[in-house]
C-alpha cells in the first residue's frame, strides 16, 4: 500500500536520502504561512524592478558584443571576422538562482575570445566605453583581486562583471559553459570567473525540486543576515555557502516541503561533524588541482568544507575559522530549539528571524576604525581592510592557541559626523571549553600590531589611510551603531539572543516566548545582589568593568564581590593597551544531546551498491525498509544523519591540532595543553568519493594560522602530490598570550 506524501524520485547526491517522506495537509499550510512571511519581510522583487534588470542584462549584453567587435577591428583583424567576434553575458549567484531580493546586484560573467585580453582589453577599452555611459555611475574596477571585477550600476542597478578569456577565436552563441572543455588552456583567473556560473547551474541540476530548494534557501539566506552569519569575507558563509547547505539538504528530503527542509536543515547540520565535507557530488578528478585534503596540506586545515559540486571542486568555505565556527554552530543549535517549539505551536517564524543583538551579547569588544581623505580612497581602503579582517581573528586565536575566540560582525558602521569614516566590530569572549585560571591575561597588543603592519603593506595606499584598534566595553559602544543613533535601554530579552548551546532543549511546558527570553524579575535581584558588593577603585584612566557597571575613581584597583566578577583594565583604551584581564568566572558548559544508540543503527538507511561510497562506516547489519526509509523517526533521522555526515573527528570544538613540520619535511604533531585525541583520524564515506583507489584515509585537523586561499590551479607536483615549501619548526608562538574568562553580557553573574 503507497504511502500518502511520499514520491519516489531519482536519488541525487552521495548517499540515499534519509527521507521520502512529503508534506502533509499541515506542512502545506505552514509553508504557506512561511511564504507569506517572507513576502511581508520584502525578499520578492515587484515585476517592474524584475523588468528593468532583464532590460539592464539585454543592454550590457549589446555593450560586450559592441565592445569585442571594436577590439577585434583595433587588433588588424579583417571585415569578415571582426563580424563573427563576439561575446556573452551569463548570470550567475543569488539572481540565477532565483533567490534574489529587492535592490540585490547581479553577478554577470561576460565569456569572450582568446584575442580579447583581460588588462588591456576589458579593464581597458571596455572600462573606457562603461564610463563615457551616462547610464552608468559608481564604476570601479578591481584587477588585483583574487576574482578580478568590475563594479558599476547600470540604471540603478548594481552590476558586478567578471571577465573569462576562452581560448576559442570566436564565441558561438549557444556557448555550453558547463562543459569541462571549456577550461582547456585558459589562465587561472579565467577559472575563477567561470566557477561561478558552472556551480550555479549545477546546483539547480543536482536538487530534486528547485522551487522547494529556492523557497528554503530564500529563507535560510533571510535567517543568516538576521542572526549575523552572512559574509563570507568575516570568516561566515556567503550566498554559494548557503546554497550548497540547502541543496544537499534537499538531496537528503527530496520530497519535503519549504517548512519541513527549514526545520530539518537545523536539525541537520547542528549534528553535522565537521570538518567532515559537505558535498552535493563526488569530486571529479583532472588535469586542475582540486580540493584534496590527502595531498594538500592546506586542504586537510578546512574546518568547515563546502565542497563545490562543479569541476575543478573547491572548498568554498575557506574563510571559516574555529571563533565563526563555534558562533554557526551555536546559531544552528538555537534555530534547531525554536524549530521544536514551533512544532509545539510554542513559537513561530518571528522568534527564528529575530535579529541578532550583537551589541548585547558580549562585554568586550575590538572596534577597528578606518580613514580615507575622499570618497574613492575610502571604498578601496575599506575593500582591503575586509579582506584581512579574518586574519586578525585568526591570529588572535593563534597566539592565544584558541582560549581567546572573537565574533566579528559581518557589517561595517558609519559616523555621520565624521568624514570619510568607518568602523569595524568583534565581540571578544573566553573559550568555554576550557578551565579558568585566575589572574591570567590576554595581551594581544603584539598580534594587533602585527595586523596592522600586514594591512599597511596595502600596495595601493595613499596618504589619509589610516586604522586605528581598540579595546572597548560593552557600555562604550558608540551610539551611532544603534538604529536612531539612539543606544536602546538594556533589555532582558536576551537570552536565546545571546550564544549559549548549553540551555536546556525546549519543551512543552514553556511559553511562546519561553526560549527566547529571561526573567526579568529574577536578572534585576542578581544585578541587585551584585551591586552590593564593596566599593571599586581605578587609576585614572582606568575602567573596571563588572557586570554591567563601570567605577571609575583614583587609588588602587579592587574589586571585592560576593561572587567572581569580570574585571578589565585598559590603560588608554587604545591599540598600545590592548591588555585584558579578569578574574575567574564559571562557564557554563557546552552540552549535546545525542540520542543515537546502537539499536537505531538497523533504522539508518544503509548505503547500496548504486552509491558512489565505496565503505560503510556504521554497522548497519541490514538495508532500510521501505516503511523505515519513508517514516524515520527523529531518532532515527539523527543517526542517518551522524552517518551520512561521516565518524567523529576526534577532537572537541576547543581542541585544536597544531602541525609543524620539521627540517626533513615530515609531519609532527604537538598538542599545547589542549584535548586532543592521539593518533585520531577522520575517515569520512564522503571525503572516500574523491579518491579512485579505496586505501584513502582523508586527515583533518585544526591547525595554526595560515592563509587558506583555494588552492593554486597551477603549480609544480611530485607524484601526485603538490611540492610546497617546508614549514619552519615552531617550539613557541610568536606572542605569548595568556587570558581569563571574558563572558557574554548574559553569562553568569548578569
């Protein structure tokens, strides 16, 4: 007898779906109500703005054909084939995708012939056409970025225009970009710019239902701009990190509706163990470098691989670090909890989109402050200063070996009194994961300096560019970073806002607002109990900051309370005086739930011989059956996912590896005080998909800091394995670091 909601489709991905099971009647009303929402939250284009941007894509596709004949006529070519010159435009990102909002750019890819050069051609003589256009304004080309574009709006609309130099004479006009051939011969840029639109597509070709993949991820793109994990280049998840996210997702519920894919989404990667990869696909092998952990040491780093499913496969999530990473995965844990309670009719989708409240969250902050003396220098400055901000959070973790973690904000903010200013925020926060010592502090003054003198290498610097970093607490935050302008009053409403994957799951018996709220009652007696305490006093110039209250005054600095307290001195409050100390606080403990068991293993869909893994990892003693494939429980869902998602890593998320190697280049591994598992290795069945021969045994750890760029397309390899220079043997950190226990504004004692 079928099975009502259940629809058999053709398997997509890695691994079998955990589920068949489709919507029902109730699914479809919530999915309903879920579109409705995100309708009243502005994410659909109206049809006239729909309009203008296909008119605007025709007009540059007029330009570039415009464009490569005028080249091709200047380059001697004759009438004839200056004629059958040409060149294309292909969108690629969130508009090709479908899941584009009001006012959002459209990342453009113009394809053209081997004679029409990059420097010369396109940031040239195109460049030269764009800007005599009075249609066009905002026009900046960027040729030394790792992608070179070109910025520009074209009748109100923002445009980013990349350029791949084919290596054919003329370009036909029903070009199949998707085609591997097309990379034959071409120059690593050109790669790079056409990544964008092959991954694209193949997404759309590798989901089950693309309206349910674009409803979901519409949302979940909606969700991580509300909770603050939406900037790929902060060191979080960009638009194609999301996508990729989702559309596995749908690989593994084909049949499930939007309502359900977001439900499960949380469920899903919050049991996920990383830094085991994400794939939608098995990596396909070539002349290119792809991401390979088994050869690159570089690869074997990645905490968080998203694999791209489209040839050569990358990991496009090399900017995460262990700080975004511990904030993600406690994002994940707070949407999993409210996704239960709506399941309860305890919340709803405003409780899962309620903003992020940053400024509220921690004690401690670092605002990095930016300069220019115009307009133009200040948007090139500002570009450079974002692209290096992840590496202050990556030394800072360094050289403090990950008990310091730092939580940047993906935006930046403006003082209108100020002139050709902007500003940066980290929220800082002592690892939880490890034991307090009291009296310890962190002096970061080196590793900012040392942030500093990498961003002043800045080729392009003019004089008026100038950054400034410095320590600042919670109460100090300027006012111009609120909306208004206006600092709002401290509200309880906190917790739930605030990261802590330690609360306890949410259950029938609380309230709507249960999960994401604080007794107000109970938190002003502990302010109350707190304020009690004996008297503090500061040198001048000299901030103690308790809890919620700063004591300034003349004298020693002491603080005597009934309880341990958050002390922080910082003699200017200035890059020089980036000293931080505290006394011991009790971290609550992060805490997970796992309900797997040995007798749910026989419920987890086990691999077939059609897959393409070539182990199970699990020992799964029979396959699913077909009521079993169709209605998992949520025991049974959470240990297909422990197994699609790959074996434990074997270190806890405070746990970092660090890996040197010595002068004869072999690997040795040195653990600086903290948990890590002797000899663990990670064998993921995924990871198994990129290697044709089955001994492969992907590693992968977290080690110190390094640049993680993609891999090079283009380098010298030795059997097989890339030729790199060795690293230099490292008995200490650059800096020696030690702190103590920085909390959020909601941790204990608040």
């Amino acid at each position: 007898m079928a099975n009502p909601g259940v629809t058999n489709v053709q398997q997509l991905g890695v691994t079998e779906p955990i589920s068949l099971l489709g919507a029902s009647e109730i699914d479809v009303i919530e999915t309903r109500e879920l579109e409705k929402y995100l309708v009243g939250v502005g994410l659909y284009e109206c049809p006239e703005e729909a309009v203008s941007r296909e008119e605007v894509l025709g007009r540059l596709d007029q330009i570039v054909k415009t464009w490569v004949k005028k080249v091709t006529r200047n380059k001697g070519y004759n009438d004839q084939f200056v004629q059958e010159a040409n060149a294309k435009i292909y969108t690629f990102g969130s508009y090709r995708l479908g899941v584009h909002g009001p006012g959002a750019d459209i990342d453009t890819l113009c394809v053209g012939p081997k004679h029409a050069t990059r420097e010369e051609d396109f940031f040239g003589e195109l460049y030269g056409m764009l800007a005599e256009m009075p249609e066009v304004s905002e026009l900046h080309p960027v040729p030394d970025a790792h992608v070179p574009v070109m910025k520009f709006e074209f009748c109100g609309i923002s445009i980013d225009l990349l350029y791949a130099r084919l290596s054919l004479p003329i370009i036909p006009e029903d070009l199949d970009i998707s085609q591997n051939t097309i990379l034959q011969n071409v120059d690593e840029q050109t790669v790079r710019s056409l990544n964008g639109c092959r991954v694209t597509d193949k997404i759309l070709h590798l989901v089950p239902n693309v309206q349910n993949f674009r409803t979901t991820l519409r949302c979940m793109r909606f969700w991580a701009k509300r909770r603050g994990v939406y900037s790929n280049v902060t060191g979080f998840l960009g638009g194609i990190n999301w996508a990729l996210l989702v559309a596995r997702l749908c690989q593994l519920y084909p049949n499930a509706s939007p309502n359900m894919l977001v439900s499960r989404f949380f469920r899903v990667y919050t049991q996920w163990r990383w830094p085991n990869p994400v794939m939608l696909c098995a990596i396909e092998e070539g002349s290119l470098p792809i991401w390979d952990p088994r050869r690159n040491h570089r690869d074997s780093q990645h905490l968080m691989p998203i694999i791209t499913p489209a040839y050569p496969c990358m990991n496009s999530s090399y900017n995460v670090s262990s700080s975004t990473l511990r904030v993600m995965t406690e994002e994940f844990q707070r949407g999993r909890e409210i996704c239960e309670a709506m399941e309860l009719n305890k919340a709803d989708w405003s409780n899962l989109f309620e903003p992020y409240p940053f400024f509220d969250a921690y004690k401690n902050y670092l605002q990095i402050e930016i300069k220019a003396e115009n307009d133009d220098d200040l948007r090139n400055w500002k570009g450079w200063v974002e692209s290096r901000l992840r590496q202050l959070t990556l030394k800072i973790e360094r050289d403090t070996f990950g008990l310091l973690q730092c939580h940047p904000h993906p935006g930046d903010f403006s003082d209108k009194s100020k002139r050709c200013y902007c500003c940066y925020f980290m929220g800082l926060q002592r690892n939880q994961g490890v034991p307090v010592h009291e009296g310890e502090q962190f002096d970061i003054r080196a590793t900012v300096k040392e942030f500093k003198d990498s961003v002043g290498m800045y080729t392009l610097w003019k004089p008026g560019m100038e950054i400034y970093v410095s320590h600042i607490s919670r109460r100090n935050i300027p006012s111009f970073v609120f909306p208004g302008g206006v600092r709002p009053s401290r509200s309880p409403r906190v917790a739930g806002e605030v990261r802590s994957v330690s609360k306890k799951r949410v259950n029938a018996d609380r309230s709507s607002e249960s999960n994401v709220e604080v007794d107000a009652v109970e938190k002003g007696r502990k302010r109350r109990r707190e304020n009690d305490g004996s008297p503090t006093k500061c040198l001048p110039l000299t901030v103690a900051a308790s809890n919620d209250r700063i004591l300034e005054g003349s004298g020693n600095c002491s603080v005597s309370h009934t309880k341990p307290t958050v002390s922080i001195t910082s003699t200017a409050m200035s890059v020089g005086n980036l000293i931080l100390q505290e006394q011991a606080i009790k971290m609550d403990q992060v805490e997970y739930v796992n309900k797997e068991g040995n007798s749910l293993l026989s419920e987890i869909p086990s691999l077939s011989e059609n897959s393409r893994s070539t182990v199970n990892l699990l020992p799964i003693s029979r396959n699913l059956s077909a009521e079993g494939v169709l209605f998992c429980s949520k025991e049974a869902e959470q240990c297909a996912t422990d197994y699609i998602s790959g074996p434990s890593a074997g270190r806890e998320a405070s746990s970092e590896l660090h890996e040197f190697e010595d002068e004869s280049g072999s690997i040795q591994s040195k653990d600086f005080g903290r948990n890590t598992m002797e000899g663990s290795i990670a064998e993921s069945s995924t990871v198994k998909q990129i290697a044709a021969e089955p001994s492969f045994i992907g590693r992968f750890q977290n080690g110190g800091l390094e640049e993680l760029e993609p891999a090079e397309l283009t380098g010298s390899f030795c059997n097989g394995h890339p030729v790199s220079k060795p690293l230099t043997t490292q008995g200490k950190p650059t800096i020696r670091m030690s702190f103590t226990s920085l909390v959020k504004a909601t941790g204990a004692g608040n």
